[in-house]
C-alpha cells in the first residue's frame, strides 16, 4: 500500500491485524453530563487504550505489516508524545529495534518514559524540523523506515479501527466527535463511520489557539500556522497531514472549537464525576458536546477520549491548584 | 430481619432487590502492577459504582425493604460522607422523604453535595455522637426510620452483594482484599465469598493510623479508640459495629495494615497508569496488594477500589502539588 488515501477494507485489515494487541475500550457515559446537555452521549474511552491513547492502534497496524528486512533494519520516529510511547511498546512487542528523535532540551521523564518502553533515544535540535530531518538521515543512512505520526495510510487505517469500533458499539449513534491534531484519528474513523452508516455525522474538534484544521475545513485548502497556543498539546501541530486533509475534506461533515478553560472544565467533570482521567487533548471532543450542547439536543452523541496521557503534577497544575 | 447476621439468601435477596438500581462494576487490571507485585490482580472499580462508591448497594438494600407505613414517614441518616449520599439518591428515587444530621460546622460543598441529591440537612453539633442522638431524637418523636452506615442486617447483605459479583467475574480468584471502616463492605463480601468458595482468603486492609479492627482481630474482643489519624476518611470510625465484628471473626482470614503514603503513592498510580480516581479509602486494600505483595506472590487476587469520591483540589493538596 503507498501512501495514499487508505480504503474501508484496509481499516478491517487493520482491525484484524492489530486484534489482541489492544484493548476495545469501553464506552462510558454520565446521567449528569446527559442531564446537563440534553443528549445521550458515550464517551469512548481511548485513554483506558494500551499505552493511554489511540496511536497505538496505528503504531500496531503500521509496524506489524513491515517486511522482514525492515523489521531488520529497524525503525524510527520523531515524535516526542504518545505516537513516540505507542511507536516505542509496538516496535518492543514486535522485537524490532526502535529510535526516537527527541530535542537536546527533552526532559528527563520524557526520556526516562521512552526508554522504558525499550526504545533508545536520539537528540537532534530544537525544532520538530530538526528532529525530522534526523529521522530523514536515519533512514537514509542506516535505513531504519520512518513512523510517521499520522501522514501514513496505514496510521490512519490503524486508527480508523477506532471509529469501526465505535459503530458497532453504538450502532444507533447521530454523531460522532473526534479531536484533531494531525489528523490521523478523525481521518481514519471519518472513514469507518460513513463507511459503516452514512448518515452519521462526523465532526471534528480543535481548541480555539490551535484551529488549524477549522481554518482549513472552511477554506478547502490546508492552512499552515506559524504558531499555535494551546493546553492540549496533541493539537499544537501547525497543520494536518495532506493525506489527512484530503480524507477530512471528503467524508468529515463539521468542525467546532473549544476553549482551553472548556477543556479544563471537562477534565474536572470527568475527574469528579466520571472517576477517569483525560488528557487536555483527550477533553476536547467532550467539551465540544456541552458548548455546542444546542447542536446535539435529543441526539445519540459519541465523543472520543483520545487519551489520559497526563502525570498528577501536570494535572493539578493546570487545574490552578499549583 | 431482626439486626442478627445476615445469612447469604439474604445477600441473594439483596442481589435481587437492588439489581437495576447499580452498576456490576468491571474488574480492571494493570500489566505494570501485576508485573511490580508478581500477581495476578484485578482491581474490583466500585469508584465507578452510582454515587462512586459501593456504599449505594446497601442504602439500596434496607430502604427497598422498608413497609409502605415506614416508607411514607421518612428515613434519616447520620453519616456525611458516601453513605449519606448512597442513602439520599435511594431515597429520591423511591420517593422518600431523606434527612442527614450534619455538624453545626458542616462544609457548604458536603451540604450541597447532599441537598443536590434531594436530601434535606438536619445540623446538630459537633461530635458525631451528637449526630447519633440527633437521629435517634428524630426516629422517636417523628418515626423517621434510620438507615445506620454499616452496624445492620440489610447493609451488610447490600454491601454483600460486591463480594458475590467477584466470585462470578473472578471464578479462581485466590484472595479478596477490602478496605475496613465501619465492617459493612467487609463482612457482607466475606460472607458472600466464604459462602460460594471457601477456599478463598478474605483479607481486610487498614491504614496505620485506624487500625483498631486489625487490633480487634488479633485480640478477638472488639476494641474501641479515642482517635483515628489518617487520610483514608472513610476509616476514620472509632470502631467496627457489633454484627460487623462478629461477621469479621467469623470468616475473615487475615488483617493487614498500609501507611498513608502507601494510600497516596497507589491513588497516583491509578491515575498516571490506569487513568481512574480512587479516593484514600478506595486506594487502602489496593495498596495492601503492593505492600505485602509476598503474600501475594503467584496468586489470582482481586483488591477492591471502594469509592472515588475526591474533589480535584482535595486530591491535589493530598499529592503534594498545593
């Protein structure tokens, strides 16, 4: 498979290949959060996924399909978050060796947490430019094959086994909300869901400082940021992937915003009231569900919690107790 | 029912009489702890329980059972944690009048916590003895019917019903380990356990500074204290009830104790690795499991996460970050 738009069919090869490497999370819901917003919503809970979140659904599916001789030569990647954490357990249970492009000033638990998982650290520079380009060279030179963090065909059909999921859990579902970062989760279920059950709508969420892809959806053409500035760290990519936008363009039907103190909300509510843990990015899709509540009324929502990547110290920090 | 020991059809009828009103909360697990323990443990998650804490299966229990006569004039209880909101969203939802004697002091949160849930607040000075007479006053003069915390007949067969759910979700389990404050939870799951596999071990976990029932069990006469210091706010008791104790006596195996930083370190664990809030008392057996994990070494063990009920800024100021 090159790298283009993936199909329907190589979402159920993924979910076939990747099976019994991870979990089908629960879906989760709230009389209060319902009450509250007058919908019926499930939260699928991709923070009890393996690794904390739903890139190890595209890890498994990317690094399982290698060759011999790639899985050989070993493998690279050069995202610091949870892609580099999911890159890192998948490459350790395949038994392939496994380098991870950190910037010099990375901090000691990032390190610490990605070598844990067995892969072995590379710093390269400040920028994700600088860490790309060594991953370019890694490749290159010593052939190690490069996993992408969600411009890849196969990450997206990995992480489309998300939203198959999804609508065989809730086959009656109105809505389904996903957050969007680089695009590889709500490419991927977009996909799967108006695959499944055209008449589901698909939409995409983004706090307010990182809106990329809202800009893009709008404009039908893939705006880059200079900058953005935001809590939710898994959406500070300047843009989507291409093959992402391309896929968001075509099967997603929305994008809605939230505010960072929206996110912060919703992280105390499912603290509080639900007992889980959310990561800032992974509150994104359910905040979008209380502010944009009027959209929803009577409907049966699915909002994903992408992940629950966060330590307390970090937590509590943002939560203002620090 | 007299107050006597309930017998194990009672926590069948328990079962029945409260089905539909809780969750058959899931068993979770850890590759990480049972890797550090060398165990084989399932975390029973009655944090995720209604109200987030088993205590609503025995407020359930004695109030679904309660004469039409005694239903119309009311119930009131003494207790202002788990147990008085257990018993205000019993109450609500089979339409009875529900009073809590609160201090005088009472925080405003804990009152609206529990008005929230339809209850209304009774406030009567400062000791819980005065709260006690307070109830009694009202039983005597006004027939509210009191629905005591853990020292009764139906409460124990509710609370029961936890320990029958393990046996059928867990069938090899080797040992049950539950937290101890008053002896509800404890006595009710020995005796449901001990009833359907006998070869089980039942295991009660205090913290160290409320550790008069492991004193009580070793002594096999029931010890009463002038204080208890801990984090673990549901094991604050002076003493386990009367039924309670000779429940305890009667077919728990063994006592342990953990210090509060043991509780601290597993509620951080179960936020930074399984993305779930326990409460300190919901964290007690759990940590039990890490402590001792000699005992436990090879073994099927299932440790039960009573509640999960901490706000954010309580659970902060607790980890440190305040």
């Amino acid at each position: 498979m090159k790298n283009t738009m993936p199909t329907f069919t190589n979402i159920e090869e993924a979910a076939a290949r990747i099976a019994g490497n991870i979990h089908t999370t629960p879906l989760l819901k709230s009389r209060t959060f319902n009450e509250q917003t007058g919908t019926i919503t499930y939260f699928k809970a991709e923070n009890l996924q393996r690794i904390g979140a739903f890139k190890i659904r595209g890890a498994f599916n990317k690094i399982l399909q290698l060759s011999d001789d790639e899985k050989s030569r070993g493998i690279v990647t050069y995202s610091s978050g949870n892609h580099a954490q999911a890159t890192a357990l998948a490459a350790r249970s395949a038994n392939i060796q496994c380098l991870v492009v950190m910037p010099e000033k990375a901090r000691t638990s990032k390190r610490t947490a990605t070598e844990g998982y067995g892969a072995q650290v590379v710093l390269a520079g400040k920028t994700s430019e600088d860490r790309f380009n060594r991953a370019m060279e890694l490749h290159k030179e010593s052939g190690y094959t490069i996993i992408p963090p969600y411009d890849d065909s196969y990450i997206i059909a990995g992480q489309g086994t998300c939203g198959m999921e999804i609508v065989k859990q809730y086959s009656d579902v109105d809505a389904v909300l996903a957050p969007v970062g680089g695009g590889g989760l709500i490419a991927g279920c977009a996909l799967a869901i108006k695959t499944l059950k055209p008449t589901v709508r698909v939409i995409g969420v983004e706090t307010e400082g990182a809106d990329d892809a809202n800009q893009s959806f709008r404009q039908k053409k893939l705006i880059r940021y200079e900058k953005t500035v935001t809590i939710a760290d898994g959406m500070r990519n300047l843009s989507v992937g291409n093959l992402n936008f391309e896929m968001i363009l075509r099967y997603v039907d929305d994008m809605l915003t939230v505010s960072d103190a929206d996110v912060i909300e919703m992280m105390r509510f499912f603290f509080e009231r639900m007992k889980i843990v959310a990561e800032p990015t992974g509150a994104v899709a359910p905040a979008a569900v209380r502010v944009h509540s009027d959209m929803f009324k009577g409907k049966k929502v699915c909002a994903i919690i992408s992940g629950g990547n966060i330590g307390t110290e970090d937590f509590c920090s943002l939560l203002n107790y620090s």
